[in-house]
C-alpha cells in the first residue's frame, strides 16, 4: 500500500454542515480514521483492536510487549501482514522464534477491543495487572523548564491532528526535550503501544533515559504500558486516575498532570524533577 492511500485511510475526507454564528455552509473536512487491527500469534488471533491505520507492525509489537506476551525484541522472528491481509492490511501476524513462551499465557480476549480502551476484553481482575514490571531509572532527571515544553513539541509535529483534530499521541523524549519519535492514534493507548513497539523493534528498549508525553488523561492503562517500557517519567496534558497514581506511586514512576503552559501537577517522583523541598 502506497503512503499516499495510507494518509487517505488516516485521514478520510466527509461532507459536513457548519454552523456558526447563524450562518450555515456546506464544506468537505477530514475525519481520523478508524479501522479494526486483528493481531495474531503464528495462526493464531489474539485480538482486535480499533485503531487508525499506520505504524502497524509497532502497534501489534509494542502491544505484545506491553502485555507482557514477549519480553524483548529477540522473541519475535518476524512481522507480516498475515495471509490475505496485505491488500486492506487489517490484520498483522507475529512470529514467535522457537522456544519463545510468555512468561504467563495471555489473557483472553473475548470482544473487541475498542479505541479508547486499553483494558476491554479482559476477564479476570487479575488480568489487569500485566506482570513483569519493574521500577523505572530512579537517576533520571529533566528541567521542569523543559518539561514545559513538551505539549508544544508534541502539537507540533502531529499532523494528522493538524488534520482532523480528532486523536491521540504518544511523544518520546529525551531529558533535553528532543523528540525521539511520535505516534497518533484514534486511542490513547494504541499511541502508546506504537511508541514502545518502535522503540521495541529498534533495540530501544529499556527507555529508561526518556519522557513520555500523552495526550488526554493519564489512565492506568498509559501507566502500566510506559512502566513496562521502563519509562520513568510519564507527562499528560489533562488528569491522572487513582488507580493510576498509586500504580505510579507504588512503582516509583514520576507522574505529572494538566501540563500546559508554564504549570503542571506532580503526582509523584518529584525528585526527577529536582523541585523536592
């Protein structure tokens, strides 16, 4: 599939009526888009999640990983668009080298997997919480300075909100605030997994030199994916859960809220940020 006919299913052109201040007019605008994304283990499916078409093979690696099904690059041999997908491209295969076992079985997906929902399918509470974390860089340290730049970075180099205004992004950086990479997704957490399955397949991983900036809110789910990255330093631009803020805690992750502008909200791990009393 070309770029050109990947930015179109990115980004779908529709009519639409626009009403503003008493005046109607007719005009075309572009909607994000979002497709279903089978990932599959050998011949075998795993889930499907709805995400916006691109960076694909890290999606389904990053999810792996994030899920704790794999715990390194060297576990997957290869990655392909499985039988009969290459032309709509809807549905990824993984291969597993010999030998290759997660270290539990993963859980059970019995629906889809919606945009906006890192946990749906999920059947047990005990599934929820993905087991192999471990605490992130205690020595890692950024300039408040430079965290607040970060929103602005991030904006900028999203264009396919620049489009439709209507997604998510994941940004990488290093404590200099340099952006490492960034990905936009329909969902929050589909960012998130194309970020750290990048970095995945790059040899990246641990990251445990970087921030990680989301858009909306920082959920658990954002939380327990960046700490399987090893990312110690998790920034959002709206509100943290609880769950997430005691995951956070009990981990030992820096975590900071409604960063925008010169203010943000530190939930913990202040230290990292050298603004401890």
């Amino acid at each position: 599939m070309s770029e050109t006919e990947l930015d179109h299913r990115s980004a779908q052109s529709a009519a639409v009526t626009e009403w503003k201040d008493g005046e109607v007019r007719h005009h075309d605008d572009f909607l994000v888009g979002e497709e279903p994304l089978l990932i599959q283990v050998g011949a075998e499916a795993l889930t499907v999640t709805m995400r916006t078409p691109g960076d694909d093979f890290d999606l389904a690696a990053g999810f792996l990983f994030t899920e704790g099904i794999i715990h390194s690059r060297n576990e997957i041999a290869y990655l392909k668009w499985a039988d009969g997908a290459e032309i709509d491209q809807q549905a990824v295969q993984v291969e597993l080298k010999a030998g290759a076992v997660a270290r539990r079985p993963a859980p059970q997906r019995n629906f889809v997997a919606n945009s906006g929902c890192g946990m749906c399918g999920k059947t047990s509470l005990a599934d929820v919480y993905t087991a192999g974390i471990t605490k992130p860089n205690p020595d890692f340290r950024i300039n408040p300075n430079v965290l607040c730049g970060l929103p602005e970075a991030t904006r900028s180099a999203q264009t396919l909100f620049g489009k439709t205004g209507g997604l998510h992004a994941a940004a990488l950086f290093d404590s200099a605030g340099k952006l490492l990479t960034l990905r936009e997704d329909v969902g929050r957490h589909n960012a998130v997994d194309k970020v750290v399955g990048w970095a995945l397949l790059q040899g990246l991983v641990p990251l445990s030199q970087c921030v990680l900036m989301a858009s909306g809110r920082g959920g658990f789910e954002i939380i327990q994916k960046s700490l399987m990255a090893g990312i110690p330093v998790l920034a959002s631009v709206s509100a943290a859960s609880s769950l997430a803020v005691e995951l956070a805690r009990e981990m030992g992750m820096t975590l900071v809220g409604f960063l925008r502008g010169r203010r943000f909200v530190v939930y913990c791990g202040e230290e990292r940020l050298g603004i401890r009393e």
